[in-house]
C-alpha cells in the first residue's frame, strides 16, 4: 500500500465509513476504491479514470484532491 492508499483509508476509517457506502455514494465500483486504496493503479481502466477517482474520492473524503 502506498502512503496515498493510507490517507485515503484512514480518512475513511476515520469517519466510520465501509467501502461499500463510499460505493453507493460516490458510485465508483468497489474494486476501484479498493486499487486506489492499495495503490493497485493497474486495476483501474486509464490514467484519466485514475485521476476522476481519486478526485472525486478525496473531495468525498473533504480531503485536499
């Protein structure tokens, strides 16, 4: 696990969330959110895909994207 893939689960450690409810929230798949937290990038689709995630996942997480 990278240190990113750390922020971003303590961040959701921390506010008491599992990854399917930042799934059904966020509506990114939970094996994306799983590869960004493991810093499994390979996993996701393109680059630009990894990019939105990571956006969208952070901001959801009110962490700086």
């Amino acid at each position: 696990m990278d240190e990113l893939g750390q922020i971003l689960r303590q961040a959701r450690e921390n506010k008491g969330l599992s990854i399917e409810e930042v799934h059904e929230e966020t509506r990114i798949n939970v094996r994306y959110l799983e590869a960004l937290e493991n810093g499994e990038y390979s996993i996701l689709p393109s680059a630009a895909h990894a990019r939105g995630f990571l956006r969208n996942y952070a901001r959801f997480l009110d962490l700086d994207p």
